[in-house]
C-alpha cells in the first residue's frame, strides 16, 4: 500500500474498527485504468473488520443490490463501483443509503469524472443533503512516478529496464496503472524477447484495452467534430486552443465547439491548463493510424504550418509533419534547419539521429545528400556517433557526384570516427590520409584537421617520427588558412604531442589554448586539448597538475557541447582515481560507465581496464582477464598503446601468477614491440616491470636487459615521474631475479634498495598501490638474503607465484591456522618501517626493518582493498615472524567459527582463484588449501563455492 492510498483507507478503517465513530462516506475519482476498483478491493480486504457487512454495487449492470434497507442497522461497508453508469433511479436508490449511513458504517464511491451526466455531480444534480454526523472526504488516486513504473516493469517482464526505457514507459501511460500493465504485458509478449530497451517501449504499439477506449469515444462524436481529435492525435502533444483548431481545419466557430464537444465526452483533455490533447500520450497513435490517408496528409501539412508559427520553431517536429504530408522539399529543408539548430546548441546526438534516418531514405536527392551528409559527420564526430553513422557516411562517400570538398570533409569526420570512437586505426588512419590530401587545396583548414589527427601518436602504427611530420603539415595549412578553430585544434595537437613526450614546453601550449573563446568552434578545439592534455598528464604521473587541465576541459566540454570529450576526461578520471587509491566505488563507477556506452565501447576502453586492474589486486582472476580483454568486445590489439601496455601488464602479471611463465614471455615481446615501435616511452610505464619479470623467469635475461636499456635511452632526461619509478622498479625486478645466478646476497640487498627507491619516487607521486607492491618487494629481498633464499621461480615474487612449504612457525606442519601475530612491544619485529629510500639499516637490523616494512604493505593493500595482495604479504610474514609469546603449543580452538587461515583462503577462493592460484599466493600446497575450503564450508553449512561467497557475506 502506498502511502497516499494508505491515507485513504484509514478513515474508513477506523469507522469500520470502531462502531461509535461516525460514518464515512470517500468519494474515489479517477480516470479510466487509474485504480479505482483495486482500491475498493482493498477496502473489502481491510484487516480487523471481520464483523462488518460488505456489500458490493457496481453501477449500470445489475442495479444494485436488492435490498438496501436490510443493512441499515448492522455496520455495513458499501463498495459503489462505476457510480457514472448510473440511471437516474438508481442514483436515487444510492443517494437514500449514504443519507442513511449509520454510526460504524462507511461507504466508498468510485467513479469516472469525464463520464458523469452531470460534471463534478457524482450522485447527479441536486446536490446530495448530507447528514451532519457524516465525514465525506475525496480522494484522487495518483499515477505511477518512474520508481513504481520500474517496480511494475521488474515484476512483469525478465529483462532490466533502461533508466531511458522506464522513463519512455512513464511518459508514454501517464503513469496510468492500468496502461502501464497492458504495455508490459504486451512487452512480455514481444518475439524477438524485450531487452529493456526505450526504441522497443516505442515500438509496442497500443495495448487494446487502451485503444478501444480511446477510439470508442472519438465514434462517440458526431462526424462534424471529430477532426479535432484527429488534429491533437496528429500533433502527439497537448496544445492550444487557437493551434489545434488551426491545424483541425475546422474554423474559430466550428473548432470550438468540436473542441467542447470532444472535452465533454472525455476524448480529449486538459492535461495542462490551456493545453488540450489526450490523457494518456500513447492513445495518439491508435487514434492517428484511423485516420483516412489524404485526411491525415492534410493536418500533418497544417500542423506543419501551424508549428513553423511557434517560437522557437521545433524544428524537428516541423520536418516530420511535412514528410508524413508529402512535401520532400520542406521536410529537407526543415530538417537542415533542425539539425544546425540541434547541434548549435548542443544536442548532437538528436542531430545525429535525425540525419540518420533522413540520410537513408531511398531516392535523395543528389544536392540534398551533400548538404545533409557534413552537417551529420560534424555532429557525430563531436557527439557520439552510432554504427548506423559510419555505415550511412561510408555509403556516402563512395558517391561519385560528390564535390570534392564535401567528400574530402566526409572522410576527415568518418576517420575521426573510425579511430576515437570505434578503435579501427588502419581503416581510420587511411581515410584521414586521403581527407588530407583531398582537402589540401579546396579546404586547406580542414586538411590541417586531418594533419593533426594524423599527428596524435595514441594510436598504434605509426611511429612518433611520422606523427612529428604530420604535425608541421599541419602547422603549415593551419597558417595558410587563417582558420581560427582550426588553428586552435593544431595548437591541441601539439600540446597532447608534447605532454604526451614528457615535453616541458606542453604545459605552456596548454595555456594557451583558448579557453574562454566565444567561438563554438574554437570552445570545442579547446576542449578537446584540454582534455587529450590532462589525458597524457595523468600517464606520465602528474596526477595534481592533470586535475586542473581535467577539470578546465571538462567544463568547457560541457559548455561547448562536446559530450564525445566529457566521455573522454571521465575515463581519464577513472584512470587517475585507480593510480591515486581513489578506489572506494572505483568498480561501480567502471561498470556504470561501460553500462552507459553499451553501444560503443572503444569509448569505455579506460573503464575495461582499470576495473580489470582492480580485479587482479582484489583476486577475482577470471574477472579480471574478462575485464582486461574488453569482455570480448573488440580486440585488444586496438586499444591506444598506452592503454593497451596498462593491460598487457596486468594480464603477464596473472600469467606469472598462476605460473605460465612462457605465455608471460611471449606476451610480454608482443606488447613491448608496439611500445618500442611507438616510440613514447613514458607510456611503457605500466608494462615495463612485469615485462622483465617475464622475460627474466623464462630464462631470457638478454631480452629483459634490453627492455631496461632501451627504457632508459628512450625516457633519456624527460620529465616523467611514472615512467622514472617504473624504470627503477624495472631494475629492482632485474637485479632480484638475476640474483640467484651470480652473488645471491649482495645482489638481493642491491635489489632490496633498488625497490626501496622506486617506492620513494611512487610515494612522491603518490601512488599507493605501486608504492606498497615495491616496499613489498624490498622487504622480500631482504627476508631472502636473511635466509640465504633466492627469489625466483621457486621461491615467489612480487606476482605471489611459487609455493612454499605448508609449515609455519608454532604450529603443526600443514595447519596453516596461525593468525598473524601481533607486533610485541619489546620485539624487534615492531621496529617502524623504514622510509622508503631512506640508507638500509644494519645487518642486525635489517630482517626486523624488512619485517615491520611487509606488515605496512598488508596493512596498505588491506585499506586498498587488494585482498589477494594482502594475502600475499601476510604469507609471507607468517614464514618469518616468530611464534606468539605465551601462547600454548598445537593450534587454537576454532571449532565453529573460521580460523583467520580458513577465512583467508574462503576469501580467495569466492574471489574466483582456483586451488592452485590460493596456494601460489599463500605458499601453501593445493591438498592444503582444498582442506581449508572444506573446513570452511563445514563451518558455514556452505553447499558449494558460490553458495559459500553468500555465506561469506554475513560472516564476521
């Protein structure tokens, strides 16, 4: 129950309950489908009310009841239905019962208001002599809002609504309950099956019920009047007076009292003040598809007409009355004109649409084809393009009849399209050649456009030599062109290229890009450097400075109407708050994005990754590889090379956690080849550390050197602080993996330093991830030179990958129950952690130092939420730490709830880790991680895996 219906049913309630309390008499009034009659249904179920008599009226059908008198002296509840059916003697009989309502006695009166004989009389003229004693309340039941709405859909059909879908589904009923039901029942019908989407609300049609009101009210009219209904169904929306006469046809004298006549039989209504159309939006078209053909062109012309008087023109509205009229002329006209209007103030994808569909409409002509095709590829190369887009453009393009300067303009947008928003860079990079050349001539500033597109080194291909080349053409035809907008999209170009290389100089070009221009053209060239500026920042580990230029492009996006570079700086966004430890709602934020650009997911790309990082640290590894690979949306192979190296890294990091060292290797040569033939090195950042490692483990030192080497040439003296703490990290892994082979204590304690100083450079940055995984790292090396281990392959690296034995200090071998034990006061394992880069300390000190550092990395990782991480870091210190003081031998009691060990390995194992993957992490063996997934699932009554992540969810 509502809480307005609720409000409703407690009068009667409280009548009904207490046989002192004076009666009640609740008007019910409401249109058609609005929920009357399941309100009186309520009212007879009423609990606490068992020894109330109910008897039950529906009007115009049986005549009542027959006999009214025999309930005058016993409570009674009185359930009226469809009181507007009435006869004048059966209103009669009616109004003698409420007259004689009794103390304890209530009675609930529904009925239609635009069908009663005598308007706002429900029991007809006179007015009804209330008795004093009795209470006489009204109530109007409400239409659904949109949170109702989704709850019905929900329940009705098993495919999710879109947030737009619900909306369509809300706009279209009314809110009408009755309407939206039969719609989602025919929705439930639909062949192929409903996905949710708002384009298949659109295209149900009309329920019957629906239809057949409607339609049985307009045949109600006299023919003389009926043109008036045709004319508000023709125009879809409630109008005025003067412009639904106008587009009826009908004349001021006749149009009136049409219009009078249609409102008295409740064909049409008055939704707003002054505005008349239908009470439910969706009737329009049942009532439009009656219309005769030659009449229906008729009105959609003097809609058209009647429309083009209106200020500001609805464009758009304008063009689709002079189709549906036949008048190919004024319809291209109006849509030329919808579609500037549109995209001048920032409605692209409306623009987009519209062209579209016009675009591909059999038999345009030639000239109307060239002038509709540019106005299309702008806004969809500034919006966001469809794949109906590109096939429309493409189809276009081909057109031998095109003037050169137009088809040269078609292939610099359906190239900017190909590449930023559909990831298909030959294709793309080849048709920007050609624009270029093409355009060269005739449009010399849009052949600079092409030039800079040509120049951004983010695509893979071509090498940074050839995007500098590209680049000074640009510069050229820009000046040659006196195009101001595009010489602000050149000045973009060269302040992404240089960000991009770690150039000082960038952050100046940023400057002065014009930010405040009030040029649409220039705002949006603006935007779009701002923006790719921030974008590269944030790849080279400027995270403070980046937010500023983030922000600046972001608001101009928005206020230039470029939603396709707002898409752009929330993925850079997402890509900053994963490298920063903004991760609190990161994964939700990930997936509503992607949710968002279902579409066109290249557009998503930033999201794809960062929540298939955030899977890896938390050890949901089939997720993650899911995540990383674009959940097969299109190949990672066409991701920009930044991008892709981010996710080539993650994905050798899980190949050598689960230890498939040769596919590691093999992918790691294939991602550094694209690096290292794109030429940007700070963008090797993200693979460089794991790519060694793999190279190392699989036992090709040379080709892991060279990976070092030609980082180090390639970064040279640039200023990029990611890249400077990878390349330290890079020598870290080097000099930890090499150990074992030459002097395995000095070399580790050489390594050991090594990740102490990438940590201090991440800190500085901050990155608190990549900090934790490198002091973990140094901490590692110091505990094996301790040791005298080695850290390779069968010893565990920073991946976690390679099992170590079962036992643990104090307890039994394999129990593996030992919590971790907490710090002593008087131990010299609760001696602070160094700081990161700080000298090592003394020998004496180093294990405790080493020590207390990997308490600190689990302590981060757990904060994080790096489950498998901290898993990883708390085995390791359960191989060192000594025994708890005190504590009596053999294991603790953990006879009904999940030892600390279980709940570890429970975790992992919900997480999507097989046995293997837990044991390489907990240096653990497969037989011991299988016991503790059985224990654990004893405990909890769990039935499987998936039935224990529920369990999981409510356990302490």
């Amino acid at each position: 129950m509502n809480e307005t219906r609720g409000s409703a049913l407690r009068p009667l309630a409280r009548v009904l309950t207490d046989g002192r309390t004076g009666p009640v008499l609740l008007f019910v009034e409401g249109a058609a489908g609005t929920g009357k009659s399941h309100l009186l249904q309520e009212l007879a179920d009423l609990p606490g009310t068992a020894e109330t008599v109910r008897v039950r009226w529906r009007c115009g059908t049986d005549g009542g009841p027959p006999d009214e008198d025999a309930h005058r002296r016993v409570p009674t509840l009185w359930l009226v239905d469809d009181v507007h059916r009435a006869d004048e003697a059966e209103l009669r009989r009616l109004r003698r019962v409420l007259e004689a309502l009794e103390p304890g006695s209530a009675a609930a009166v529904a009925y239609r208001p635009e069908e009663l004989p005598a308007p706002g009389l429900p029991l007809g003229a006179p007015p009804l002599t209330y008795p004093s004693r009795l209470t006489v309340l009204r109530h109007r039941p409400a239409p659904w809002g949109e949170e109702r709405v989704r709850r019905a859909a929900a329940e009705a059909l098993e495919a999710d609504c879109t947030d737009e879908a619900v909306r369509r589904l809300r706009e279209l009923t009314g809110g009408v309950p009755r309407v939206v039901v039969d719609l989602l029942a025919v929705l439930g019908e639909r062949h192929p099956p409903f996905t949710g989407t708002a384009a298949e609300v659109e295209a149900a049609g009309v329920p019957a019920r629906l239809a057949e009101l409607v339609l049985s009210r307009t045949h109600a009219l006299p023919p003389a009047h009926r043109p008036v209904v045709w004319a508000a169904a023709v125009l879809g929306e409630p109008a005025g007076r003067d412009e639904l006469i106008a587009v009826s046809g009908l004349g001021a004298a006749a149009g009136g009292d049409a219009l009078l006549r249609a409102l008295e039989t409740a064909a049409l209504a008055e939704p707003a003040e002054g505005r008349y159309g239908f009470a439910v939006p969706l009737a329009a078209p049942a009532v439009r598809a009656c219309v005769p053909g030659p009449v229906r062109q008729d009105l959609h012309g003097r809609a058209a007409r009647a429309l083009g008087r209106r200020q500001p023109v609805p464009w758009a509205d304008v063009a689709e009355h002079h189709r549906a009229a036949g008048g190919t002329r004024r319809w291209l006209g109006a849509v030329e004109r919808a579609a500037e209007s549109a995209a001048a103030s920032g409605r692209h994808e409306q623009a987009v649409a519209l062209l579209e569909r016009t675009l591909a409409t059999p038999g345009l002509p030639p000239r109307s084809r060239a002038r509709l095709a540019p106005l299309l590829a702008r806004s969809a190369v500034t919006g966001l393009r469809s794949d109906r887009t590109v096939e429309v453009l493409a189809q276009i393009v081909r057109d031998a009849s095109l003037p050169p300067a137009v088809r040269g303009e078609l292939r610099l947008d359906l190239g900017l399209m190909l590449c930023n928003q559909m990831g298909r860079f030959p294709e793309g990079w080849r048709m920007l050649e050609i624009a270029a050349a093409e355009l060269r001539e005739v449009r010399p500033g849009l052949a600079a456009r092409a030039m800079t597109a040509l120049s951004s080194p983010y695509w893979p291909g071509s090498s940074l030599d050839v995007h500098r080349r590209w680049l000074a053409e640009a510069t050229a035809a820009a000046d040659v062109s006196g195009d101001e907008p595009m010489r602000t999209a050149v000045l973009a170009g060269r302040a992404g290229l240089a960000m991009s290389c770690a150039d000082p100089g960038a952050w100046e070009l940023a400057k002065e890009l014009p930010a405040e221009d009030t040029d649409p053209a220039c705002a949006r060239q603006a935007a779009r450097g701002l923006c790719n500026t921030a974008d590269f920042a944030v790849w080279l580990g400027f995270y403070e400075r980046a937010e500023d230029l983030l922000a600046a492009g972001s608001d101009l996006s928005a206020r230039s109407g470029a939603p396709y570079m707002e898409y752009n700086a929330l993925g850079t966004r997402l890509l900053q708050e994963w490298w920063t430890g903004r991760w609190p709602g990161l994964a939700e934020r990930c997936e509503d994005f992607v949710a968002a650009t279902a579409d066109m997911p290249f557009i998503a790309s930033d999201a794809y990754v960062v929540r298939g990082l955030l899977a890896v640290a938390q050890g949901d590894w089939g997720e993650a590889v899911s995540w990383l690979s674009q959940r097969g949306t299109f190949g990672t192979e066409k991701l920009p090379v930044p991008l892709g190296a981010t996710a080539a890294g993650g994905m050798i990091r899980l190949a050598l956690a689960r230890q498939e060292v040769e596919a590691a290797a093999e992918q790691a040569r294939a991602a550094w080849a694209v690096v290292a033939g794109k030429g940007v090195w700070p963008w090797a950042a993200e693979l460089a550390p794991w790519a060694v490692e793999a190279l190392s483990r699989a036992g090709d030192g040379a080709a892991a050197h060279a990976v070092v080497r030609d980082f180090s040439r390639g970064l040279g003296r640039s200023d990029a602080p990611a890249a400077r703490a990878a390349l330290i990290w890079s020598r870290a892994v080097l000099a930890e993996t090499e150990a074992p082979d030459r002097e395995p204590r000095d070399g580790l304690l050489r390594a050991a330093e090594l990740y102490r100083e990438a940590a201090a450079a991440y800190a500085e940055l901050p990155r608190p991830y990549t900090r934790a995984l490198t002091a973990e790292g140094a901490a590692r090396c110091v505990l094996a030179a301790d040791s005298g281990a080695g850290t390779g392959p069968d010893a565990g690296s920073v991946t976690g990958a390679g099992a170590e034995p079962d036992t643990e200090p104090g307890t039994g071998a394999g129990s593996g129950e030992s919590p971790v034990p907490a710090a002593d006061p008087g131990d010299t394992a609760a001696s602070p952690a160094p700081t990161p880069g700080s000298a090592p300390a003394p020998d004496h000190l180093a294990t405790p130092a080493a020590i207390a550092e990997l308490e600190d990395c689990a302590r981060s990782f757990t904060e994080l939420g790096a489950v498998w991480d901290a898993a990883r870091a708390r085995a390791l210190l359960r191989t060192r730490l000594p025994a708890r003081k005190g504590r009596p031998p053999g294991r603790p009691s953990h006879a009904d709830e999940l030892s600390p060990r279980e709940a570890e390995v429970a975790q992992l194992a919900v997480s999507g880790l097989t046995n293997r993957e837990i044991a390489a992490t907990l240096h653990l063996s497969p037989r011991t991680v299988e016991q503790h997934i059985a224990r654990a699932m004893r405990k909890t009554g769990a039935l499987s895996r998936r039935d224990l992540a529920h369990r999981l969810g409510g356990t302490p």
